[in-house]
C-alpha cells in the first residue's frame, strides 16, 4: 500500500504549493487555528498527531491500540531524529555473523574475516618485464648458438609459461617475451624497439644495441611487489575486484570473510502491478525491481520478491516464517485501513527500534526486532520514500551485518539553494558539477517527490539538508549511492533547476 507522503495526508509537493498559495513560504507550515491552513477545511501540510491518541489503523483485537503500544525511541510524533535513527540501526545489532569461507568467484562485496597476507613472493621468480631479448654481460651479443646452449628454439625465444633448461652464456642473447622467466646468466633484458640484429658473413648473428644496457633493466625481480608472508590488506577491507586479482596472484582460492546478510523483500499492496502499463486505478511496482539489485549493491543477499498486497494474515505468515536476517517491507506503514505493518508486528510481539522518522521524505519508516539477530525495516510505499527509508535504516543496519566499514564523511557545497522543512531532516538527489567558483558541488535535482524516481534515477548522491534549509554554497553532507558516481555521465544533463512552486516535484 502506497501511503500520503511519510504519513501527511497530501505530501510535501501540496504542502508547498498550498505555502504559496496562501503565502507562506514552501517549506515552513501555515498555522492557524486547530493546526489547519488558513481557509482551509483540510489539515495543513503537518498535522500534528497527539500522543497518546488511536490510529485508524490501529486494531484492539490484534493488540490494542496506539496508546497500548510502549513508547519507544522517537516515539512522539515528530519521530526520531534522522541521525539517532541511522545510529539506533548501526548499532541493533552488536557484531557481524561470524566468519567463513568463500571461493575467489564468490567472495566479491564482502568483508575481509583475516588479514590478506601473501602465500607467495610477487614475482615469484625473475621475469621480463618487455618483450625483446635476455642479454649477458655487455654487448654485442652472440645469437647464433642460443638453441645449442640453452635447448631453447632460437627463433621464438623464452614465452611466458616455459623456462630455459641452461644458464645463458655470457656475451650472448636470445629473444624473450613479456612475462617469460628470465634465465640463470642474464644480466638484463634489451627491448625489440631498441636493439639490432646483424647478419655475418659467417651466418652468424649479432645483437647490437645504441647505447649500454645497465644490469636489470626491464627486468622485474622476484619478489619487487611483496614477499611471501608480507601483509597486504588487513581485516575489514571490502573485497573488490582489483583486490580478487590480488589474492589469486598472492596464492589464494579461497578467503575469510564475512557472509553476506540475508535480506527478503516484501512488496505490498493490491495496487501494484508487475508487468504491463497502469490501467484500472492500478500502478506499476517500481520497488521490486529496484530494491532487490540496491541490496545487491549494499553487501547483501537478497532472495526474489514477494508481492503480497494488502492482506494482513499473508502478511503475518510471511513473517513469522522468514529465516533472513532482514525482511524489508514496503508500503503499510503508516495508519491507514490497511496498512497492516504495525498491527502484525505487535501480534509478533516484535520490538519496535525506530517508529517514525524526522526526515522527508520517508517519514513513515520503521525499525522493529522480530528475534535477538532478525529485523524488519519497514519501508514507505512511495519510491523516493521507500530510498529515504533504505538509506536511513536498511543500509547502516545492512553495513554492520555485513562487516562494512561506515563511509567517511562528505561534505560539499550546494550548487543551488534547497528549501527545509522547519523540523525534519530533507533527503534531496543531488549531481555532481563543477563550479568555477567552489569547485565540485552538488546541484538539487528536479522531479524528487516523494513518489518519483526521476531525480534518484540521475543523482550521485542524496544531500542530507539539515531543517530549515541551505542556501548556495552551504556544504551539505552527502549519501552517496552504492554505484560510481558519474555512471550515468553518458545520459543526456538532467534537469537541476529547483522551482518549489513546480507541480513536477517543487520541494517535497
């Protein structure tokens, strides 16, 4: 089920444009008595919730209702604060799973369990480092008894993956590849661009070269990368494919590391459709498709999606059968007749963490503990929502399962001015530009409603903006997506101008 935007009744994008119209600016809510907008018969863009006060979705028979439920973090209305929120799911679980074994092939995204120290010297033995010719001593050199003396074909030399059977004579030469070991008796290796073969009268043949050759030029000795038993990442380190390479080099198959969470993905609500164009009232799925490949991208093992409408039973099964370590769900957050999230957890007798947050958009997220290791994450139903939601609880609970280190830090300079909602946290997609004046900055994109996916689908990153809002130049933090940033440098330039009064998005 698809809620309002974060559990208001119209969502930001009205919100703002309800600011404008009665003159307020967008962003800050219009007061008035009973917490309405002025002229208004409807509640204004942020109702205020009283503690204590039933939910419409609220069921006594399926336990009680919101007044019945213990208070937990953030629990008023406001919701947890966004850096609390991230924080409470770091830290929900203490430490990772324990470690285990993984082929080279399936050992890519996770996290080294031990140290990476090397099983071998690198190289392990002499080898050339150009093709063109192992030479002894100083030049010039003899060709012609190469194949009596080394029982190497003269013509084609040393390749990679064969060794000479005799040491090379001294004031002799033979032709070697790239990779090749290099023999005993040679003293350096003269690159085909840069030596010369003479032909005598005799037959025989001399390499001539333009200038001296010093001892162990081209040639790499065995053990210039590391030594065997030289440490060479240390516990911790997110295996990447560069690193892969490394450890086969250094003589591995095999790595410690940390398994991969176990992630199942539950699309609710009867709205949704799987394939085809919306039609009857119905819409497009955009979250399975989505969700699943994110997780991927976050460490995570994520088995296929289960779309379950808007039962409540299904759901409850679903849950209490689930053997992952985390079952996202998306939709049925909030309070509405059949948003059965809340009313199934507390038939579980789960722990809520983290009910509500103060961010926008995503505002309906929740965080609850099924068992001592497994969590749910409940996700909202609208798209740009459903990645506040994922990035705010999903990915720091995600990263300590997984062993991953948090991302340091990142600040950079708004490009343009982003309106804040006056008490909550705002998630706003940003791309990277320069900027002759503060160089690398982020520019707000367009279309980031909280039901959009055009903007995210252009971003490098989410801008974290603080409430009340940035103006250019500020330095923001900033969510980075799990994907290289400028990926999508090859697509036509988004949209970034930022115009709160646009029905395309404006400041949700």
């Amino acid at each position: 089920m698809t809620e309002g935007e974060d559990g208001d009744p119209f969502g930001d994008e009205f919100a703002d444009a309800l600011a404008l119209a009665n003159g307020t600016p967008p962003g800050r809510r219009p007061t008035g008595s009973g917490d309405r907008a002025p002229g208004c018969a409807t509640p204004g863009p942020y109702p205020v919730a009283r503690a204590g006060s039933p939910r419409p979705g609220d069921d006594p028979a399926a336990g009680g209702t919101d007044r019945d439920r213990p208070a937990g973090p953030g629990d008023a209305r406001s919701g947890t604060p966004w850096r609390t929120a991230r924080d409470i799911a770091e830290h929900a679980v203490h430490e990772p799973p324990g470690p285990g074994t993984a082929a080279l092939a399936d050992a890519l995204g996770r996290t080294l369990a031990a140290p990476l120290t090397a099983l071998t010297d690198l190289p392990s033995f002499d080898t050339s480092a150009m093709d063109g010719w192992a030479v002894s001593g100083p030049g010039p050199w003899r060709l012609d008894h190469a194949a009596d003396d080394t029982g190497t074909d003269p013509d084609t030399g040393i390749l990679a993956g064969h060794a000479t059977t005799a040491a090379l004579p001294d004031g002799h030469a033979l032709p070697i590849a790239t990779g090749a070991r290099i023999p005993a008796g040679a003293t350096a290796v003269l690159r085909s661009e840069h030596g010369e073969v003479l032909e005598l009268p005799d037959g025989r043949a001399r390499l001539y070269a333009p200038r001296p050759v010093p001892p162990g030029q081209d040639i790499r000795p065995r053990g210039q990368e590391c030594r065997c038993g030289d440490h060479l990442l240390p516990a911790g380190t997110l295996v990447t494919p560069a690193i892969l390479g490394l450890a086969a080099a250094a003589g591995y198959d095999e790595l410690s590391v940390h398994p991969r969470p176990r992630v199942e993905v539950l699309v609710l609500g009867d709205e949704l459709l799987r394939s085809g164009l919306p039609e009857g009232g119905r819409i497009r799925d955009a979250l399975g498709p989505m969700l699943v490949p994110w997780l991927h991208a976050l460490g995570a093992e994520a088995v296929p999606v289960r779309h379950l409408g808007d039962d409540a039973d299904a759901l409850h099964d679903a849950l209490a059968g689930s053997t992952a370590d985390v079952v996202l769900t998306t939709g049925g957050t909030a309070s509405g007749p059949v948003d059965h999230v809340h009313p199934t957890l507390r038939r579980l007798g789960a722990e809520l963490l983290v009910d509500g947050v103060a961010v926008r958009p995503g505002h309906p997220m929740l965080l609850a503990r099924l068992a001592p290791r497994r969590h749910l994450v409940g996700l909202p139903g609208n798209p740009l929502a459903a990645v506040s939601g994922l990035l705010t609880l999903a990915e720091p609970l995600l990263r300590t399962l997984a062993a991953r280190h948090p991302a340091a830090p990142y600040r950079v300079p708004l490009a343009a001015a982003v309106y804040g909602h006056p008490h909550d946290t705002r998630l706003v997609p940003v791309a990277y530009r320069d900027d002759d004046r503060h160089g690398l900055v982020a520019a707000p994109l367009h279309f980031h409603g909280p039901a959009m996916l055009r903007g995210i689908a252009a971003a490098d990153a989410m801008a974290v903006v603080p409430p009340g809002g940035a103006e250019p130049g500020t330095e923001v933090e900033l969510l980075e997506l799990p994907w290289p940033a400028g990926w999508s440098a090859g697509w036509p330039t988004p949209d970034t101008s930022y115009d709160p009064a646009a029905p395309s998005g404006g400041a949700a």
